[in-house]
C-alpha cells in the first residue's frame, strides 16, 4: 500500500476489537524462551516487528510454533540459547533490537544485531553503555550507539542503574542482563515507564521487588513458562480512540484494550480536553489490567501535556498532537525529546505534516506549540516510513475539508497490519 488518500467523516461509532499488545508479544516470545518449559499465548500480534523477534529466537534453536494469533514456545532455559549462523536482523524494531541485547549479554557466545535504515539512525549507547558495565562485549560505529551492533556475551555483575530516559526498553534490557549476573541489579526511575517486563517476570517466579521509584532484582536460576491471553494494544487503538474523541457525534466502545497504568495517559489527556471517555476494568490478564473503554465525541480544548505524563504517552503523543490541533485555544508539548529518536524525529514530522495541511505548529527543542483550526484543508503528507506518523495523519484526514494523501504507508506493518481496514468499517466509508 504505497500511499492513502483519506475521507472526511462525521463520526465514529461502533464496537473494536484492538490487536494484541506489541510491547507485550516482544516479551512474551523473549521470556518464553528462556524460560523452564512450555509458554502459550493468545492474542499474539503478528506485525512485522514481532515476527522479527520470533524468527531471531527460531535462529538461536527455540522451538516456537505460531498458528495466526496463538503462540506456543518451548522454552530452553538461560543456557539452551544457541549461536545464530547469521546476524540477526530485527528490522524496524527497537524494543527488539534493545531487549536482545540485554538478553544476550549474558549468553557465552557472538552474536550481530542489525535493523532497516531507520533502525541503524537509532541511539543504542544509552544501553550498551550500562550493559558494557555489567560485563558485555559490544561493538558498533561510534562506540557501539549504532547497528548494526556486535555482541559477546559474558560473565555478568548486577549494576546500579538510573534510567534518566525513562525508557521502558532499556530498563527491560537491564533486567533481563540482571537475570544472569551475579549480585543485584538495581534500577531508579521517576516516574515510571511502562512495566509489563516487570509483570511477567513476577509471574516466571524471578526475585524481583519494585516500589516507587526502584527495582531490585536478583539473579535466577531458571523462570517458569507463561500462559495467558495479550490483551489489546492500547497504543494502537489510541488512533481510533483519538479520533472518536475529535469528531462529536461518535460514540466508540473499544474492547479488551490492556489497561496498565503506565499505558493510559491517553486517555486521560483526551478527557481532560472534554471528550467523553470511561474505562472499566473487566480483569487481569496475565497480571496486566484490561477492560473496556467508551468515547463520545466532543470539541476539544487546548491542553499542556508535560512533565510525568510524557513516560504514559510517548507513543500515542503524534495522534494527541493531531488532537490539539483541532482543540480550541493553544496546546502545548514539553519534555518530549524522546520524540526525537524515534523510528524518525516525530516531532519534525508532525509539525511539517499539520502545517502542510493547514494547521499551526511550531517546533521546539522538546515539542511543539499547536494553536487549533476548526478543521484542516488537506493537502500531502510525507511519512517519513514511520507507523506512527501515517496513522496520525490518517486521523486527521477524518476531518479534512479536502483529501490528505500520505505517502508511503506500508510501515504500518511493523505495528498495526489491519489499521486501514479497522478505520474503514468504523467510519463507514
């Protein structure tokens, strides 16, 4: 699908059914795999990043089968791991391509990690850094921040560890570094990032304790298999979610959508701007809290989006920005430098993309300041290959006086396969 010319619609009703968690289906095929035995999933996301990490495991000899959406593994412990005849090519993905190298870290044997273009323009230094400490061998262009990356693993120690980026990837990478190193692993961080590694890893018996602002973990001898069903991936139905807040009139019920509290600023900056937004808690699935979730449209206000709630929402900060710009009054975007390294400079991407269709945005060093318009003009859209981008701006067509074409879309592989056909049977058109 090289490009997508969008339609303008008046709401979104209906019921949807999200895909499975993507930060979760990582883990899930990781963890499996070095655990003691058999691990079964429902719900698995079969984008094309999470199909980069399966078929990196079935390299290193872990026996994994995948019939559409169910995911069964046999795990090989910490020490079945087996050297890969090839480099291991993770495609666009940086949780894959960052939690691996913290899982091989420990593991006696060379390994080359690799990705797509965007992926080698990624920092890795914030992590091979801290795992460099620990005892890894890890070489890359300049001094290992970039892939492709060569690892060797080694005997490991735990280390003190302040995760000042509040990255999710990197304190997992830690973690599963400080599953096979002598003495604690200690990790800081204010507030917290997503902790779905944390949850499982409870669950796989590992001697892990968390309180506020830290994580102490021991090292373990071996971790039991996993069974549970993925809930939905709130970051993906975000853009749908997003979009039913912008148009009044809509009223959208998402279903069994992962509702982890380090997930949901989303939703709560999208009601603090006005729209009609309620979540219920229906149960834990695999100690990860899900339900469902309810939008009605409204006009939306401006809002200041900052500080603690950035780590709640990074990835769903593109769709949000699309949302400010539809807002009454100005909105602004701070502490978000993160946005910078993503899959592309998001914060360059979003505001060259709403002003090249009639919105007003201006860059800042950490975000963006968007005064809102009642609607936008239309006009083209460069996507930058970035999932998240094409989505946003798919949103925005919604509420465009003329067709938004974006071009180059097929990145939506890497995270949502089905979005356009989702987004097609709920507006109808």
């Amino acid at each position: 699908m090289p490009s997508w010319i969008t339609k303008p619609v008046s709401s979104l009703r209906g019921q949807y059914l999200p895909p499975g968690d993507k930060s979760i289906s990582h883990r899930a095929v990781m963890l499996g795999a070095i655990a003691s035995g058999t691990s079964q999933f429902s719900n698995f996301l079969p984008s094309d990043d999470c199909l980069r990490t399966v078929e990196a495991f079935r390299q290193m000899g872990v026996p994994i089968q995948l019939n559409g959406n169910d995911l069964r593994i046999e795990g090989v412990g910490f020490k079945g791991l087996k050297k890969p005849s090839c480099p291991l090519d993770m495609g666009n993905s940086g949780t894959g391509i960052r939690l691996l190298l913290g899982l091989l870290a420990g593991q006696l044997f060379e390994a080359t990690l690799t990705g797509d273009a965007s992926l080698s323009k990624r920092p890795m230094g914030r992590l091979t850094k801290p795992l460099r400490e620990m005892g890894a061998f890890i070489s890359g262009a300049d001094d290992a921040n970039f892939a492709p990356l060569q690892i060797k693993g080694a005997s490991l120690k735990g280390i003190h560890f302040i995760n000042e980026k509040r990255s999710a990837q990197v304190k997992s990478a830690i973690l599963l570094a400080g599953l096979q190193a002598k003495g604690k692993t200690v990790i800081e961080e204010s507030p917290r990032s997503r902790n779905h590694t944390e949850h499982m890893l409870t669950m796989m018996g590992a001697h892990l304790s968390v309180t506020a602002k830290q994580i102490v973990l021991k090292p373990a001898e071996k971790l039991k298999p996993l069974h549970f069903a993925i809930p939905g991936d709130i970051s993906s139905a975000a853009f749908l979610i997003a979009a039913a807040a912008l148009l009044p009139g809509s009223d959208l019920t998402v279903k069994e959508v992962g509702l982890n509290e380090t997930r949901i600023g989303v939703l709560e900056i999208l009601r603090l701007m006005g729209a009609g937004i309620e979540w219920q808690f229906k149960h834990h699935k695999g100690e990860e809290p899900a339900g469902d979730v309810r939008i009605r449209g409204a006009q939306l206000k401006s809002v200041v989006i900052e500080k603690e709630m950035i780590p709640k929402l990074i990835d769903e900060l593109p769709v949000l920005m699309i949302a400010c710009a539809l807002a009454k009054g100005k909105s602004i975007v701070r502490d978000a430098a993160e946005l910078r390294v993503k899959e592309t400079d998001r914060i360059h991407a979003m505001v060259e993309g709403l002003n090249a269709i009639g919105g007003k945005a201006v860059a800042t060093a950490d975000g963006c300041v968007i005064t809102g318009v009642s609607d936008f003009q239309g006009g083209k859209i460069k996507s930058y290959d970035d999932h998240r981008v094409v989505m946003s701006f798919a949103v925005a067509g919604l509420k465009s006086r003329v067709p938004i074409r974006i071009d180059e879309t097929r990145s939506i592989e890497t995270s949502y396969p089905a979005f356009f056909d989702d987004l097609t049977r709920l507006t109808g058109v």
